[in-house]
C-alpha cells in the first residue's frame, strides 16, 4: 500500500466510492448490472480499507474491459442441477453478478439439505473473495469459497509458476453484525502486493519468491518475472493445489496455467472457475442451534481472552469509521480514476 | 521417528501387522469390528513407512481403551439426514467403524446429488485421515476432511492452546493405483513429532512452539507444558480455525477445548466430531470426466516436469517396497507391543 499511503487525499463518502465506480465502469462499457455489481465490491473493499481491493482496482478492470476478452453484458444462466448444485455460467463476464444472482439459491439449497455448492464457470475473476462470504454469512449460513488465478506460483519443491494465488475464503454467521471471516491467498504474499514492491523499488522478504533461475530472491521484480512461492511451505502448497482441482478440474473449469494461456499476455484479470460450499448450521448440527452458536462463540472468546484477534477485526473497525465519516482516497488515485472515464 | 529408527528390527508380513493389531485390541477389550476397522488403518500406517501412525499406535490405543471413556463395542448408528447429508453417531467408540459404515452412503450421495457431506458425530479419534480419504478415492469420488483434537496449539498473535492440531486431508481420484492425497496437521508440527522431540531430548526448530509464559522456546518439553503454534502464522491459524468451527459446532460437536475437558486428564485420544464432504467430478463438472480428468491430469504432469513431488509419492513408495517385501519394525516397540497383549 505505500506507494498510495503518501501525498494529498481526497474525502468521499462510501456512497460516492460505489457512483463513481459504477460511473467510471458503465462508461467503459460495462452493463449496468455488471457495474452494480463490480462497484458493490469495490465500494465494499475501500470502504473497510483493504485499499488494494478497493478503487485502485478501477483501472485494472478498464484494462480487463478493454482487453476484449469479456464480455460486457452476458446474462449469467443459471442451471438448478440438483438438490445440492447450482451452477452458474457467467458466459466471459466478471463472475460477481453471476454470483449474486445465484447465492439465494444456494443458501436455500443448503437450508433444506444442509451442504451445497456453487459452481461458477466461465468468468473474470474480481477482487476478494470476502464479499461473497458476507453476502452468505448474512443469509445464516457458513459459506467456504475458493478459486484459481494464473500461475505464478511454484509448488514446493518446484521452481516455476505453476499454481495460482489460489484465494481461498470462509464465513461463519454470528449474532450481531459481523461474522467470522478470513480471506486469503495460498501464496506467501497476494500478487498485488507483491506488484506493490516493485513500483516502491522495495526489497521483499525471504519466502516471497524465487527468480527465474530458481534461487530465492529478495527483488520484487526478479520474483514477479520468476516465481512466487506458497505459504506454509509444502502445506501451503497442498492447499494450493486443492483449489486448483476443487476449482479447476472438479468444476470443468480451468486450471491456472490454463487461464494464464487463454488471457496470452493480455493482462486481463483471469477468466476460470470458483467454487463455493454452503453449510447449513441447523441441519449439518442436528437442531440445536443456540448450543451450536454458543459452542462458536465460546471459541471466538477464547481468542479475546489472550489477547489474539480474529481475522476481519480491523476491516470491520475500518467499516464502522467509513460509515460514520466517508473514506480518504489518495489524490493521485483518484485524479486517475477520473482521467478513466474522460 | 528418531526414536524408534534405532537398534535391532523384526521382519513382519503386511498380514502379519494386522493380525497382530487385532489380537491386541480384541485383547484388549475392544470388538470385532472396532478392532478390525483400527487395524485396518494401524496397518495401513506401518505399510506405507509412517511409522507414527502404524504399530507405534497401539500402546496409545490400549490407553484410550482402558481410559474407561470409550465404548469398545457400540455399533455406529447411521442417518440418513438428508439427499446431501449422512450422520454417523460412533457413540463414544472409535471413529473408524462409524466412518466405514457411513462411506458407501456418502458416495452415493455424492454420485447422486454432486456434493455430501458425512458428519461423524461422538466419536474418539484415530489416527492420520488419509486412509478415510483413499477410501472414499477408491470409489470414484473427491474428498475432504477435517476434525479437530486437543486445545494444545495457540492462535496466531495469542499464547496459551486454544486450536487443535487440527488436521486437514484431501483426495483426489486419479487413472491408475494411486490418487493425490495430502493430509497434514494445521499445527506447525504433529503432537506426536513434537513428543518424540522430547524423549529423544532433541531441540525443535524455531516456530513449533512457545513455553508456559508465551516466550519462543526450542525445547519440546516447554512447549508441551505451553503451547503449540499453527503452520503458516495467521492463515494457518485461520485455517485451523475453520476446522474447529466446521468439525466442531457446525456438526453440532465438541471444539478441541472442549474436547480436552471432557478427557479431564485421562489421556486418552480427543473425543469430539470429524467431517468429511464429497465430490462427485461427473455431476460437480457437468459431465465430460475425461476431459476434468486430463486437465488435472495436465496439473500432476506440471509438478513432475520441475522435479517437485506431490504429497503422498513417499508413502506409495513405501507401500510397494511392503506389500512385496514386508516391514521392519523396532524390536523394543515389538517387545513392547507383545507385552501389551501378555
């Protein structure tokens, strides 16, 4: 972030983050339903400060419009397959509003038989996966969700990109306003960041990655032209390779390396599949709900207790003080937003 | 294994590893079909050179069985909950006989409806979850499991147990005997590793544990007497968090805290719930299977082409060098073993 953390700010209100994104998005070319959708998430991610998930995104989903890859106005089609699948082809569209138009179901899937899944197939990838676990998590139920990218990474062991950053996610409904949630990606450090470091000319820490001859490094650069690595060292990778297959082959959908070679260089944001389980708490727990939540909350307290946070603590804060008083963008940022849409 | 790798060896058969584990838990106390189901899988461990989770075993079973906690005889009781949901109470007995009793159901499910969800209900664990996955692979089906154990790990910016070693396995179906398989603790190391530190009074790395005041320490002692810490900092503790809260009080079952206060000192194994889910490739990816199959296929191909290994290579290995030649086990675990059964 501290390439954007310096210099001049501008104030917004979290209701000017979502029109100006849908403003800068349909003036690109998005459909109005796509920018609703892509500017929710967006709004959401500036709005709790994960600043790289919020409008720094704006020009890389220009960049992702004007690739000419996606489509722009595709209807997703959602397809009831069983009383434990929906799938939803986002037919070369952002996934979001395939995601959206398909959780109910999914959720109501999940409530009447306790466990059920969402496939979505064909579609741009954008941003965290958190939204989307909120989005479940509000409608009561726990939700794990994951997806592949493109092959930066290299599986311990190896020495070049072979596994995505392979985000993965999951949710659990809490009394009150916020559920737990974690958010992240199965390489040492998100591809962003990394990018990050190389424009601040900052030296990465040891485990980041390796250069293009194998041998670690300590260069943002050299890792982004070799390879990231996993986190978690050979556990890591395990899990990396999981969500390739749950969200790759299980799926019928891509791999990251075979979304690397559909988008052949032209930096759009990946195009593969994401997977999504929906977890009833009251059929999967037998009925009794309040010892369930009771049993959770327990072990949420237990973190408090000695001290320990859970992991959206602060992007929750972070929501609370946007709400009350706006956000601050950098000038920069939003002198170039603004020059997207001109 | 350090421990264990020394000294004079007995050359034992395969066959012969299991009808020895029989005849010491039958003698034991345990049934028939609890003490097969066990050495089912403690013969499966010492085959494929996972030594901790072979023979090593027994003297720990014998423990738990006359802890006086454990059923050694009820028969699991299944349910048939729901198109997507098995419930499989072990009613206080191992939890192996349960889950070869529910496993035919659940892939059905799976096959039927793309996705299920096996949820094992008050049952005491047992050992690595590979051979539970491998079962389910066997039939055609991926899989995922998870169950927590005792709170001996703290989370990541805490300093006192709270997390399970919680373990996480997944398998992946694949042309030929073998599938891909991972299985690993979400702590830095398993508990029983770390206990094998401690009588061969051997340093532990740094990152496995800290001592009763929260201090990093490199003595196995003092993290047994304090805490474990999780693989990979915060995501692996939010990993394991998953675990407790989707093997615990989403299935309506015990957190790893809770589990060690129902053993009350007792040592034997943690008592709680697991959760296994299933996934059906034809139905989950709309029904070209050959074509999911070569994709993941393409994948395995990637790790082998940059001379990295996947997870379960050695232990297939091992398998081979067995299943022809036999095993060697420690005589002093042998003598040990035989002096259990006297």
């Amino acid at each position: 972030m501290s390439a954007l953390d310096a210099g001049d700010t501008v104030a917004l209100s979290v209701d000017e983050v979502f029109a100006l994104s849908r403003r800068i998005l349909t003036g690109a070319g998005l459909s109005l339903p796509h920018a609703e959708a892509v500017a929710r998430v967006i709004t959401a991610g500036e709005r709790d400060e994960c600043a790289s998930h919020g409008l720094f995104r704006l020009p890389g989903c220009v960049q992702t419009i004007q690739s000419g890859k996606m489509s722009l106005d595709a209807e997703p089609v959602i397809t009831d397959v069983s009383p434990a699948l929906v799938r939803a082809d986002a037919k070369l569209a952002y996934s979001l509003l395939a995601f959206e138009r398909a959780a109910p179901l999914l959720a109501r899937k999940a409530k009447t038989v306790g466990v059920a899944a969402l496939a979505i197939n064909n579609c741009f990838h954008f941003s965290a996966l958190w939204p989307e676990i909120e989005h479940l998590t509000d409608m009561g139920v726990a939700a794990l969700a994951m997806t592949p990218s493109h092959a930066w990474v290299a599986p311990a062991g190896g020495h070049k990109g072979l596994l995505g950053t392979n985000p993965i996610a999951f949710g659990w409904p809490r009394p009150g306003p916020h559920p737990y949630v974690f958010d992240f990606a199965t390489s040492a450090i998100a591809r962003g960041d990394m990018a990050l470091h190389d424009i601040a000319d900052k030296p990465i820490p040891d485990g980041w990655g390796i250069d293009a001859d194998g041998r670690p490094t300590n260069s943002a650069r050299a890792a982004l032209d070799g390879a990231m690595l996993t986190f978690g060292g050979h556990k890591g990778s395990a899990l990396s390779t999981m969500i390739e297959l749950m969200a790759g082959p299980l799926i019928g959908d891509l791999t990251s390396r075979e979304s690397m070679a559909f988008d052949d260089g032209s930096r759009a944001a990946p195009m593969h599949g994401e997977l999504i389980l929906a977890f009833d708490p009251a059929i999967m727990g037998g009925g009794d709900v309040e010892a369930q939540a009771a049993r959770a909350e327990a072990l949420f307290a237990g973190f408090s207790a000695q001290g320990a946070r859970l992991p959206s603590e602060r992007r929750y804060a972070a929501r609370a003080r946007s709400l009350a008083h706006g956000v601050r963008t950098p000038q920069v940022l939003y002198d170039r937003i603004l020059a997207l849409g001109a």
